[in-house]
C-alpha cells in the first residue's frame, strides 16, 4: 500500500506540472492511473485538488485572461451541461462515450489543418456548450475550450483555460455534493494530495518556459488526442 501511495502521489505531482505549463492534463493523466489504486481516488478528490490548483494558475497569469469572450463560454456550458443529462437519459453512457471520443478525434486531425477559429463570442458560448457536453458525459470536457485556444500564446492558454475550469470545477463539485458524492474519504484523499499538487504547480512555473511557443500547439493536440482514446477506452469497456 505504501508503494502504491508513492506511485499516486508522482502521478499527481506529474500531472500538475503538465496542467500548469501546457494549461490542461491533470484529469487526462491523474484519472486513469489513479482509479487502477484506488477508484476512491476520483473523480471528488481530483476536482477539489484541480480546484486550488485552478485559482494558483490563474492568479500566476491573472494579466493574460480575457474575461468578455470567455464569459459567454460559461453561459455556453449550461446548456451543454442540460443536453448531456438528457441525452444520457435517452441514449445511454456508452453510445455518448463512442460519439464524444470520436468528434473529439475528429476535431484534432481537422487542427492539424491550417484552419484557425476566431476567439469571438460565438466560438466561445459552442466551444463552452461542447465542454459542458463532454464533461458531463465523460468527465473530460478540456478539448473544445483547449482545441479553441490552440494557436494562442502560452500563458494566454494557461490564464484562459484556468479561468473557465475553476467555473466547470465549482459546477462539478456543487453537483457531486448534491449528489452525495462528496464523502469524508474524499476530502481525505483531496488533502493528501494538495502537497503534491502545491509541488507540481511550483515546478510547472518554473519548467513552463522551456516549452517553446511552436510546441505549446502540439502539446495542446497530444493531450486532447489522448483525451479521445482515453473516452473511446471507456466506450469499449461500457460496450463489452
């Protein structure tokens, strides 16, 4: 057990580092190893820990968020969020688990073209109602706001993204509670993580500028690719 504790609390202490310097990961690389030790481990412990984690990024590079446009993303994840309960209530958690890995895919080998989306007010309420869609059937709602932010600058990505997925991790963490997902051995699980995370937040500042402007893009691209195999990993599971 005291091995598998080590092993839990590198991963989280890696994955932090990934989120504070690419701007997303944390779920991505956390989830999938940690529910293999402990399925107790997520998904309450990593939503209160990407919580804090969330407010210490985005104060870092607080001058780089643009508030107006990503505010109608918010407004977008509400019927996003709408939409997925109804359509997990009419079609079922695999069927969406197949569509969402797969349009997510899609849309990563469509930004491996030259096409570019305006960072408008429009591209920000779909982008939103996306990433309320996917995170509430999948849990992983980061690659329509990420894919949207692709081309931007670094610290751009990292104040932008922080800034809508505090908003995405109060939404989750009010609904687990109302939910009665919120256990006592959940917040216990939260707490041994913040160290880690406090870690892997001071190392993500520091290493963040050796990440050079044309690998933010690919980087960005790998993880959201990821993303897709992961959902379409569970879509297989849920299926057979």
């Amino acid at each position: 057990m005291l091995f598998e504790w080590f092993i839990a609390l590198v991963v989280i202490v890696l994955s932090s580092v990934v989120q504070t310097a690419v701007g997303f990961g944390l779920a991505i690389i956390a989830v999938p190893i940690l529910v293999l030790i402990d399925p107790n481990m997520v998904p309450a412990p990593i939503v209160i820990v990407a919580f804090f984690q969330l407010w210490l990024n985005l104060y870092a590079h607080r001058a780089h968020v643009n508030w107006k446009p990503l505010l109608w993303a918010f407004v977008g994840r509400v019927p996003g969020t709408v939409a997925a309960v109804l359509a997990l209530r009419l079609t079922g958690e695999a069927g969406l688990q197949w569509f969402i890995g797969l349009a997510v895919l899609m849309a990563v080998i469509i930004s491996l073209s030259k096409w570019r989306l305006a960072l408008n007010r429009r591209n920000h309420f779909f982008a939103g109602m996306a990433s309320g869609f996917t995170g509430t059937t999948s849990a992983i709602g980061g690659p329509p706001i990420a894919l949207l932010y692709q081309h931007q600058t670094g610290d751009t990505v990292r104040a932008n993204l922080s800034a809508y997925f505090i908003v995405g991790s109060v939404m989750s963490i009010i609904g687990m509670g109302a939910g009665g997902l919120l256990t006592m051995q959940s917040w216990l699980y939260a707490g041994a993580f913040l160290i880690p995370t406090f870690v892997g937040v001071w190392i993500g500042l520091r290493v963040k500028h050796l990440l050079k402007p044309t690998f933010m893009r690919p980087a960005m691209l790998i993880l959201c690719g990821t993303c897709a195999v992961v959902v379409l990993a569970q879509a297989v599971r849920l299926t057979f």
